[in-house]
C-alpha cells in the first residue's frame, strides 16, 4: 500500500516530525495534528497506481521493444503489474545514477568510463581521475553541477582533491549503491548541508531547491525558492531552531517516498456513482482475432467495397475491349489501358467526396450511418485513392506510350484498314503524329499537373523535412501543398477535354467520364462555394488574444449568432492581411455551452508565425486594432465520437491537447444536471455522455502549463464535487521519481499541494509526474479499475506514439476483459 497526503485547499497543514515518522513507518490510514503547528495533512492510504514512470531496471516506456510476459499482464482476467511495490521498495528507490535503457548501471560501466578517463601523474603510479569527471562516470554527465554536489557530500570535507582515484570511486560508488534507506538520505542530507556542520538552514534549502531547479531545467525565481524553503522549514522545525536535523530530514522523504507521490489529486475520483457502470467481472477477455474485427470492420468494409468496385470496372472494360477490332493490333495493351482509365473515372471522382468536409460533418449527425462509414478515416481514405490513381495513370499511361501507340504506328497497313482506320481518318498515323493529338496532348499535361500536386503533398515536402535539400525546402512547406493542389481544377478540366475525343469510338455513351465526377465535382464546388459565403458572414470580433511562452497565441473569439458545434469539433481560420487564400484548421477549446470561441495556435509554419507576429505587435503597440480573422466551420473530428464511451481517456502531446479542452469542459459543464434523461421508465435512459475521462497530458516545459492553466482552473471548479475527470501531466524534462536531482521537487510538490490543493509546477489542482509516461501501467491500472467495459482512447500527437498506444489498446483488449478503442485526430 502506498501512503497519500490528501487535504482541501486552504487548509491548514500540520506536520510535527514525531507524526512523519510514524505514519511512514505504517501503510494504515493515520492522522497527525500538532497543537503548536499551522498546518493539519492526513496520511491515508491508496493501491498502488501505475501512472508513475518506470522503476529501476526497466526499460524506457517508448522502446517499442519492451516485452511483457502474460503473467505480469493478466491474472484472473484483470491486469496486475510487476512494476508496483511496497513502500519499502519505493523508500529504497533513492537513486544517484541514471537508469540505463537495458537496467541500472554497474561497477564495470563505472570502472570502464574511469580507465578512459583516467591519467597517471609523475608523483605515483596509481591512475587518476579530475573530480570534474566524476558525472561521467557515474552516468550523470547532463547534470554535472548536481554531479559535483554528489561528490562534496560523499567526501565529507571541507579539503577539496582536484583528483579521485579507483579506489576512493568505488568506495563513494558502494555508498551510493548501499541499498538501505538511511545510508542513502545521508548522502542527500550531506549534498544540502553545504558547511557541513550536520545541520541545515533555509538558506542552504533554498540553495538546493535552486540547484535542483536548474539541473530540470525548472523555471524558478529565487523568490519562489525562498517561499518553498520557508515551507519545508515551517513544517520541518516545529521548534523554531532555525535549522533542521537528519533525523526531520529523514522523515519528510519516508513520507514523500512511501507513496511515490501525489496519486489523488481534487480531480481524482475515490468513490464515484459511475465507477462500476456496467462492469462485468464475469466476461471474457476477447481473442485478437475478434479484437481486430472489432476495431476494423469499418474501415474493411469500405476499402473492401472500394476495391471490389474498382476490379469490377477493370475486368468490365478489359473483356470488352478483349472483343473489338482494335485487339487485333493492340492486343492486351488496349484491355489493361482501357481497364486502367475506368478504374481512374471512378476514383477522380471519389477522391473528392472525402473532402467535402460540409457533407462528412452533416453524416456524422446521423448515428446509423456514423456507426458504419468510418468518417475519422477520411483524409487516410483519399491518400489511399490518391495512391489508386497514380498507379492507374502508370497504368493507362504507360500502356498506350510505350505499347499501344508504337503498334498503331508500326502496324501492317492491311490490317489498319480493315480494323481501326476509321477512327484515324483512313490514315495510319506515326508515333510523332499521335502524340501531337488532342487526346495525347491533354493526358500528357495531365499526367505533369498530377506529378506536381502528388509530389508536393507528400510528408517530406509538405512538412519541410530536414532531410530535404536546403533550395528544395525553399520552394515546399504547407502553402506549396495548398497551392498546387488547386492545379487539379486544370486537372478536371482537362479531364473532360480528354474524355470528349477518344479514339476507337464516337458513340457518347461510351464517353462516361462526365458521368463518373458530375455529381463529385458539384458537390464539392457547392461546398467550397457555400463555405465562402459563410466564412464572408462569419466575419468574428476577437474578444481576447493572449500571448504565452513557446510561442504559443490564444484568440478568444466572439460567437457568431447562430454558431452551434459539439465539443472536439475544428474551425477552419483565415487571416486576409497575410493572405485571402489560405484556411488553416484550429481545435476548439472553447465549450458548446461557453458565449465564446477560443483557440491555441502554436508556431508551427509560414502562417501560424505570420498570424503570431502580427498579434504580439499588436499587443505590444498598446490600443492597435488586432488583426481581421475569418472562420469557417464547424466540422466533425474524431474525437467527437467521445460521446460515445462511458469511460474516454484523452492522451495529447503538447499543443495537441487542444481538441480535448473542449471535450472536459463539456463534460465538466454537464456535471451539474442529471447524467441520465428519465421519461418515467428504469429501462428508457439516456445517456448523454462519458461518465468518467481521464486526461494525460504530455509537454517538455514547464512554460507550456500556460498555455491551459485557465482552462484546467475553470474545470476543476466545476468538477469538484462529483470528480469525474482526472488530470494527468507529464513534464518530460525533470527527471523521473525516484531520481535525487528531482528529490526535493517531489517533496516541495506533495507539501504545496496538501496546502494549497495546488500542483506548484503546472499551477493547477491536477498533478504533474516526471518524466515520460509508462503507458503499460497506465492501460494497468484503466483496465483494472473499469473492467469489463468499453474505454475510448483519443490521441493527438505524432504517428510514432500512436503505432504504440493502438498496440497497447489491441493487447490490453486482447488480455483483459476491458476493451479499449484507439481514435487518433487526423486533419
């Protein structure tokens, strides 16, 4: 069992030395109060939960080599992980070195780095190491401020040696190996007592808390430093000395490192109405086959439909064409070209319907259709009928040059006349004189339209990767995607000019291409047509544009009358004074129920920086009128399908958790009424939405708490009482628990919250963990609290992650009896 400090806020906080010291000694509930004391903290105890990073000898939580055998994953049908344990196990998990990717080092990595190091003076023969190296040796080289701190305290001595030999480095090596508690606080007491005269002040507390702060690459004023220190002293000397013993020294840590930290936070549930809805201890877990037909039906069906039809239209029009005149000369050249050209009819005019973003969003509304078509697959369905006419135009293309052409030019004159020379005007012509035609001369420019936009719409170029070469990534990025897109309205066009003068026939009703992409092409042209005129209409005043580190801009945007969306819903914005043109798409984080619109746009590209200079500007030029911006939208994402869970966990990597801001505010908004429509019937409820979310957020500064902390303040508030988000944020530049350099963080972290209901790093009520995730016990713990219940699972961030978490939400499917539903946001 672990120990939890649990307090409101703005209460007051007790904590005597003598009541630390027993109640870490005890995984039992106890309460401590001293009378001479401000403070009043209780110590109860909780399960042991797998939010934390991984302990010692564990690999990192992103290898995705990382196995894990079926009995850590499974017994009795619920998951039950290895990388708990005791509190003692956590007491001695004070580290001093880092943890390596295959576990914790060793004497001989440590001995191995000192022989490179190491040097032999003419005084003597023992080799020796500058006390500068001493990081390297011990695996802290990107830390080595702390690093020498470590090496003061293990000396022990005012006599400062510029060298350290073998010997003295394996003495300090089995001290900071030495696996009892007592030894280890030691060194620690010793690295913030900085005269050395076995006592510490809160002057050499700040001092630590400073250092600590920099090797984290913590933001931290000596100011705050001061107010910390002061609180570690009012809690630690009870006495008024001025100054603390190893003895309070050692029972603050016992505590902190007895529960690894802060698990229940004021958005943490305990005891919730909803906690067990629908759990089925009783059901099976389901088998992987049925797990991914499961969670791919949807998405088979359709390609499988799609293919089928394409297949179907190719060997429709190879049979026919296997019967013409024309295959006397051609041969099956003519079949495949003319298959070929079918299929790209049919997907020249599919390829738009994914992209008719007004129509997508108005089918989602619509639950019988949402549930079969899987309208969060667009953008990948039309890369992959992209993909479908690049090899039908190598198809059709290829055949006719490099086949059918030479074999009309060098065909016997005989056997054109009596074939296809009608089509040609009785004359045979040469292989020059067919290209100059207008069917030749149309697909050819085609063909280069085609290379051009596909090419550029690639990842590499469309994201400006460094691998490109520096002239290349000049000419590329998102607006040369945008633009050369719009070369298809050339493409279309000369599509219809192509299919008008075909050779081998002059019947028009074997000229279908108009057939194929008339209705496509209106409906796409009405929507782009219709989003002009409202986005003309939509014309927003901006109520609020914040400015926040990372270069990050928050609009908050007046409402236009009669704006209706649904959380996890995008809006597409236009700047006219950077160009009338370009529309790119934003999260809302704003509520359904909010008077406003907002949104976060980080600097990502050639426009976000362009929009993010003119405001701050603006700002910085005082009363200066901000910037026109346009809107247009709403439109449907993948994360509005949250409302179809009871139980939804929110995973976003920096800036993308935008789209779930929006998601918990609804939820937190909707705390208030009844979860439930009664019409008078137990059986005829309604349920309006997710009973519980969870939200993990995962930045790399601690800046970027800024971006939300409002946000996550105004949800708190309403979430108080029934507590049914949890908030999880990750800061993956401090070093994980455990760890000594990040020791005094997690003290300060648990005190402050106990007093003030407030994480001190994020500056929200939710609590901030170290270092990555370890997603293994996280999906532990999520299946082990809700089993037999179905769990969404919505992510945005980069593909890498995702590949892992869907891995993570099959296995976990698969093994357990909780079903987890991976939806990734793609725009």
């Amino acid at each position: 069992m672990e120990t939890h400090v649990k307090s409101q806020p703005n209460q007051e906080l007790s904590i005597s030395a003598r009541s630390l010291s027993s109640s870490s000694s005890s995984s039992s509930s106890s309460s401590s109060t001293s009378s001479s004391s401000c403070y009043n903290v209780t110590i109860v105890p909780l399960s042991f939960s797998p939010v934390q990073t991984k302990p010692q000898g564990t690999r990192p939580p992103y290898d995705h080599g990382t196995n894990h055998d079926d009995d850590q994953l499974l017994e009795n049908g619920v998951v039950y992980s290895k990388a708990g344990g005791s509190a003692i196990d956590n007491i001695e998990g004070l580290r001093f070195i880092d943890i390596m990717g295959n576990g914790g080092m060793e004497w001989k990595n440590v001995e191995e780095r000192f022989n490179q190091l190491a040097f032999t003076q003419n005084s003597g023969p023992e080799p020796l190491m500058k006390w500068s190296d001493f990081g390297i040796c011990i695996g802290m080289q990107q830390s080595p401020e702390f690093a020498n701190e470590i090496l003061r305290a293990l000396r022990g001595t005012r006599d400062w040696k510029f060298y350290i030999t073998k010997c003295e480095l394996h003495c300090f090596w089995c001290r900071m190996m030495d696996p009892f508690f007592d030894s280890r606080i030691r060194i620690f007491f010793d690295l913030c007592d900085r005269d050395m005269d076995g006592r510490i002040t809160q002057m050499e507390i700040k001092q630590t808390i400073l250092l600590s702060a920099s090797t984290n690459k913590l933001s931290l004023t000596h100011e705050e430093a001061e107010r910390y220190a002061t609180l570690i002293m009012e809690v630690l000397d009870t006495e008024n000395l001025g100054y603390i013993e190893l003895s309070q020294f050692k029972t603050l840590f016992k505590v902190y490192l007895s529960r690894g930290s802060i698990q229940s936070n004021q958005l943490s549930i305990t005891h919730s109405p909803y906690h067990n809805y629908h759990n089925d201890p009783f059901q099976e877990p389901l088998s992987k086959a049925e797990v991914l037909f499961r969670s791919y039906w949807r998405r088979a069906w359709i390609v499988l439909l799609w293919l089928t039809v394409c297949f179907a239209l190719f060997a429709w029009k190879f049979i026919q064409y296997r019967h013409r005149t024309a295959f006397e000369i051609m041969g099956y050249c003519l079949s495949t070209a003319k298959g070929a050209a079918e299929t790209l009819k049919f997907n020249m005019a599919l390829i738009l319907l994914p992209v008719c973003r007004i129509t997508i969003t108005w089918l989602r509304k619509h639950w019988w259709i949402n549930s079969i078509v899987p309208f969060n697959d667009n953008i990948n369905f039309h890369k992959m009928i992209a993909g479908a006419i690049v090899i039908g135009v190598i198809l059709h293309g290829g055949t006719h040059l490099a086949c059918d052409f030479p074999r009309i030019s060098e065909s016997d004159h005989t056997l054109f006349r009596q074939t296809i020379a009608a089509g040609f005007g009785y004359h045979q012509p040469s292989y020059i004189e067919i290209l100059c035609t207008t069917e030749v001369a149309t697909g050819i420019a085609m063909v280069i339209l085609m290379t051009i936009a596909f090419s550029l719409a690639t990842k590499w170029p469309r994201r400006q990767s460094p691998s490109l070469p520096r002239s290349v990534r000049r000419v590329t990025g998102y607006n040369t995607f945008w633009y050369s897109h719009h070369l298809f309205i050339l493409v279309y066009a000369l599509l219809i000019i192509h299919s008008l003068f075909l050779f081998l026939t002059d019947k028009l009703n074997e000229k279908t291409t108009w057939m194929y992409i008339a209705i496509p092409v209106l409906l796409y042209v009405g929507e782009r047509i219709f989003r002009a005129i409202r986005s003309g209409l939509y014309e927003v005043e901006i109520l609020k544009a914040s400015i926040y580190p990372g270069k990050v801009l928050s609009l908050k945007l007046q409402k236009p009358e009669g704006f209706k969306y649904h959380s996890g819903m995008y809006i597409f914005i236009q700047c006219p004074h950077i160009s009338p043109f370009e529309w790119h798409p934003f999260s809302l984080t704003s509520g359904p129920e909010d008077e406003y619109l907002s949104v976060h746009i980080r600097t990502l590209g050639d426009w976000s920086y362009q929009i993010y200079n003119l405001f701050q500007e603006a700002k910085l030029s005082g009363p200066k009128e901000c910037p026109r911006i346009h809107i247009d939208g709403p439109y449907g994402a993948a994360s509005q399908d949250h409302i179809k869970y009871d139980i939804v966990v929110l995973i976003g990597l920096g800036i993308g958790a935008t789209p779930f801001m929006s998601i918990l505010k609804d939820v937190a908004n909707s705390i208030p009424k009844s979860r439930f429509d009664h019409t008078g019937c137990g059986d005829c409820s309604i349920k309006k939405g997710p009973l519980k979310a969870y939200l993990y957020w995962i930045t790399r500064e601690q800046s970027s708490f800024d971006w939300f902390r409002d946000v996550m303040k105004e949800i708190s508030k309403s979430n108080q009482q029934q507590s049914v988000i949890e908030m999880h944020n990750f800061l993956t530049n401090v070093h994980q628990e455990g760890d000594v350099r990040s020791a005094l963080i997690s003290a300060i972290q648990a005190l402050y919250h106990a007093k003030n209901g407030i994480d001190f790093l994020s500056g929200t009520p939710g609590h901030t963990h170290f270092a990555r995730p370890n997603w293994f016990n996280i999906f532990s713990k999520l299946a082990r609290q809700h089993r037999g219940t179905k769990i969404g699972v919505f992510y945005c961030g980069p593909s890498a992650l995702a590949r892992e978490l869907e891995r993570l939400c099959i296995k976990f499917s698969t093994k357990t009896s909780t079903r987890f539903v991976f939806h990734k946001e793609n725009y």
